[in-house]
C-alpha cells in the first residue's frame, strides 16, 4: 500500500501556496503570453517583469501543480528579472493527452524547458523552483549546464524515492487527530472510485498544516485551495516513469552557483538538503527559522533578503 501514500505524497511536495498567492496584484512593467510546440503538444508560458534582461525561470511544485502557486515569487523577482511563469507539461493550459510514463517523465520535462530556452533566444537561465521545482531546476542545470547561469531553491524537493518516504513520513507525523480523520474518510474506496480527483484533493487539504510552522497560515491557505489548480494525474504517472528514483547523479554534474534556501521546519527534512549540498560544488546552504516548505510565503523578509544577496553576487 505504500506506493498511492508516496504518490500523493509527491502531490503533495506540491508547495500548497497557490491559494496565498491567487489574489495578489503583481505590477509587471511587461507582460507576454507565448507558447512553444513539442512531440504535438503545446506548453504554454506567461513572462512578466521588465521588456529586457536576465531570464528567470520561474518552476512550480508537483509535479502536476498549477504555475499560480510562484505568483508571490514572480511578483517579488518580477522587479528586477523577466520572469518565465512556465506552466509545466500536464499543469495550467499545457493539457496532454495521455498521462503515463510515456508523457510524464524527467526527461521529457528538462527538453521542455530546454525548447522553451531556445524559443526565447535567452543564452542562460536563472532557475528559481519550490519543491518538486527544485529538483526539476536541479536535475535541469545538470543537464544542460552551459544553459544555467544559477539556481535558487526555496523549499525543498526529496532527491530519491527513500527521501520521499521520509516526505510522507513528516506529514503524517504532524497530523492531528481531525486531520488523520478526514483523510481517513477520503481513502473509503468508495468516495475514490465516486471521484478519485475529489478524494485527492481532501487528503491533500487535510495535510495543508504540515506544511507550515504557522498553523494559522496554514488554515487559511486550506480553506482557500482550490482543485482546478491541481493534476492528481501526473504524480503516478511520474512514479510509474521514475519508479524509485534517485537524482543524485545529475547533481553532481551541475557547475553554476546554486543557493539552497530551506525553512528549518520543511517537510522534506534536512538530511535531504545537506547531501544536497554536499553533491554540487558551488552551493550555498541557508536555513530560515519557523518555517515550513514555503520560505516566501512563512518569512518573506528573510527569504528575499537572502535570495536578493546571493543573485547580487552573481558574476
């Protein structure tokens, strides 16, 4: 029974912070839709920020949760960068047709984001992710690492399946009582074969407050979460592609600046971080204390004063 607990698990590395993030007015001093075509899929991206300079790329959680979740983040990095809102195949408008391992795989995601550099003529990324974003933007840079100028993680993402467990383990670990019953509830393999999306979703809203170190943040984040903004398909499709995956390798490969900001109270743990950081050679490691898995949304202050330091240095 281990396997759909890890699968919705890797949902729920989703950062959870669309809600938060759905009524804030950002300001771009540009704004540009576009779209690129790959293996007869459209994937659709959004850029805001100013009409010139430095890319970032902006990668949501996941995999299979909606780009509006980094709207505080593209707001925020939008002053200065233009920022790519990239709506991750399966996710937003970048619809697929099927969702099995043929479509849902790590290597289909990183050519995705490197058509998508191609498309915009941009030499290099700064590549800017949450969770399942993370790893994406990691496993991206040690890929193509002619094509990542840095990478910023704020709220990590597990490196392996057994990281994973220790993922799902956190979670349950800091679920009370009503919270375990309510999941318990939408586990009834009737209310799953009723509606199995539905079912998803009120697991993953019982788990919101493990998410957080403000258990009021986290309340409000749960009342106002919305299933549009998620593809409970894409995580078991993944898992089915990656089976027990471990992205260690392609972390050794990564040769840009690469901070790793992580809240002290993160349900990935910090045993997942610090090998992190001991794979990529030019890494920085900062902890955020009281916080949870979204830096920016728990302690922004902290979080943008560290991030706006470490892209100040870039060469």
């Amino acid at each position: 029974m281990r396997t759909p607990i890890i699968a919705l698990a890797l949902v729920g590395a989703l950062n959870l912070s669309v809600a938060a993030s759905r009524n804030v007015a950002a300001a771009p001093q540009n704004s540009v839709d576009g779209k690129v075509a790959r293996d007869g899929v459209d994937l659709f991206y959004h850029i805001v920020g100013p009409a010139a300079g430095d890319y970032v790329l902006v990668l949501s959680g996941g995999p299979g949760e909606d780009i509006h979740s980094m709207q505080g983040v593209a707001d925020e990095l939008g002053k200065k960068y233009r920022c790519v809102m990239w709506e991750q195949r399966g996710t937003g408008r970048s619809k697929l047709p099927t969702y099995d391992s043929s479509t849902i795989n790590l290597n289909a995601y990183i050519e995705d984001i490197e058509v998508l550099r191609k498309q915009l003529h941009a030499e290099k990324f700064i590549v800017v992710g949450n969770s399942w974003g993370m790893i994406l933007g990691l496993a991206y840079a040690g890929t193509h690492p002619d094509a990542v100028h840095a990478v910023v993680t704020i709220g990590s993402g597990p490196i392996t399946f057994e990281y994973l467990g220790v993922f799902s383990d956190n979670q349950f670990a800091r679920l009370g009582a009503c919270e375990l019953e309510v999941r318990d509830f939408w586990k009834d393999p009737a209310r799953e074969s009723a509606d199995s999306d539905r079912a998803a979703f009120e697991r993953l809203r019982a788990a919101t407050v493990a998410y957080f170190y403000d258990r009021k943040k986290a309340l409000l984040m749960a009342a106002e979460l919305d299933p549009k903004d998620y593809n409970f398909h894409v995580p078991p499709a993944f898992l089915s592609a990656e089976g027990k995956y471990d992205f260690r390798p392609k972390l050794k490969t990564i040769t840009a600046p690469v901070l790793l900001l992580q809240g002290r109270q993160d349900l990935a743990g910090e045993a997942n971080i610090i090998e992190v950081q001991s794979l990529i050679k030019n890494s920085t490691l900062a902890f955020v204390d009281k916080c949870g898995h979204m830096p920016w949304l728990e302690q922004p202050e902290q979080t943008w004063k560290i991030v706006g330091d470490f892209l100040a240095r870039l060469p």
